[in-house]
C-alpha cells in the first residue's frame, strides 16, 4: 500500500486518530466525507493515550474520551472505535497504531486521515519515513488551516476539502467552561455525558 493507486478487492479502512476531547461535528463530518469519497468500507477511530503534543494541558482521562467516541459513533454502521492506543499506555504515536492496525488488519489498505494543520508537523513526528509505506494519508482542510509543508512525498498523501466546519474541541471545552452551549457543535449524546461526568467546567 503506502502511497500509489488502490489495489483492487483489498478492504479500506479509515483511520481517524485523535484526542477527541472532546469529539465534535468536525471529525465526523471529515471521516464521512473521506469515507465517501476513497470509497472506504470502515473508518476505526482511536482515541490517544496521554497525546505528547498536549503534555502543557490536562487532558481528560482515557476512558471518558473513548466513551465519547463510542457515543458519537454508535449509529453509524460504517464507523468503528479502536482500543489499541488507550491500551498501550504511554504516549501515542501514530506509527505505533499504524503498525498495530496492520498486525490486526491483514489484507487491508490504511488511509490515516486527519486535519492539515497535523499533517503539516507529519515529519517531525516519530519514524515519519515509515509512517507512508503503512499507510496512504489524507490531510482533511478546515477554515483557517492551510498544508504548508513542501516537504511531504509525493503520492503518499490527499487532501480533502471538508464542507466547512469551524469546530474545535479547544473551542468547545471553552464553551463548557463559560457556560455557553455546544449543542449541535458535538452530537447529542455527548453534549449529555459531558453535563453527566461534569468535563471541561474548570477550564
Ligand atoms: P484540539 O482543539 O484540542 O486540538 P481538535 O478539534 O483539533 O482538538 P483533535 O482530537 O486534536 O481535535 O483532532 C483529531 C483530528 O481531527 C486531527 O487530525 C484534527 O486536525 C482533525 N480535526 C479537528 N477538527 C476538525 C474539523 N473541524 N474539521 C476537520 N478535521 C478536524
Ligand atoms: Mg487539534
């Protein structure tokens, strides 16, 4: 796999990772339109363990992140939730759960999306020469974020306009915070687990 044309008849699965603290209308909305658009069987999203790139901020604990996940994808036939870097422990990085997606995943091809402004840093992240021969990857755009990165090989990575969606999880745990609403901003259900567990009200 890697970058290059598709092969025929091999599964397609998605990968959308992230911290998802919490998840919100933006990342469905890109796994969907990705999910459409490389014609995708599956898209597994996977919570991270304790993200490095956040370490100056308390993130929320593990299980309340995959919960969320869990709830915001339920009723969508086509997405799943993956374990694998909550379970781990320690710090995520992606060729970890690439590598592990892999083991798990035979006779798959891995499409690892997420936002440009990631996919921007993709070489400073760990093992990023090998991160492309695991997987294709599909840097999604959102307002204000542009790939500026020249130094990304060529073939091995899409990008993919999503419908506008100005929604952030910063943004949305201010909001918790403030006490604004974030209703229609993150599904219903969530917007409802984070009132039960009380998420985001320090902030
Ligand atoms: P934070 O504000 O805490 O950084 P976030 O909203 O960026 O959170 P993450 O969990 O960090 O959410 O994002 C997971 C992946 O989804 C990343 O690749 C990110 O770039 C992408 N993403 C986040 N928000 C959007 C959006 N509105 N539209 C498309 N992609 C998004
Ligand atoms: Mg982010």
């Amino acid at each position: 796999p890697g970058g290059g044309p598709a092969t025929p008849g091999k599964r397609r699965l998605g990968v959308m990772g992230g911290t998802f603290d919490p998840i919100h209308h933006g990342h469905l909305v890109a796994a969907s339109e990705v999910a459409a658009q490389f014609d995708l069987d599956e898209v597994v999203f996977v919570p991270t363990g304790q993200p490095w790139q956040k370490s100056h901020r308390q993130v929320s604990l593990a299980e309340d992140r995959y919960l969320m996940t869990v709830i915001a994808t339920a009723e969508n036939p086509q997405f799943s939730v993956s374990r694998i870097d909550i379970d781990r422990g320690g710090p995520t990085y992606t060729v970890d759960t690439l590598r592990d997606l892999r083991a798990l995943n035979p006779d798959t091809d891995l499409f690892f999306i997420t936002g440009a402004d990631a996919l921007g840093q993709i070489l400073t992240w760990r093992d990023s020469k090998e991160l492309f021969s695991l997987a294709h990857f599909i840097g999604v755009t959102r307002p204000g974020h542009h790939l500026s990165d020249p130094g990304l090989p060529e073939g091995g990575v899409s990008l993919v306009e999503v419908p506008a969606l100005a929604i952030s999880s910063t943004d949305c745990r201010a909001r918790v915070a403030k006490g604004d609403p974030i209703w229609y901003m993150v599904p219903d259900g969530v917007v409802r687990y984070i009132a039960k567990r009380q998420l985001y009200r320090g902030e």
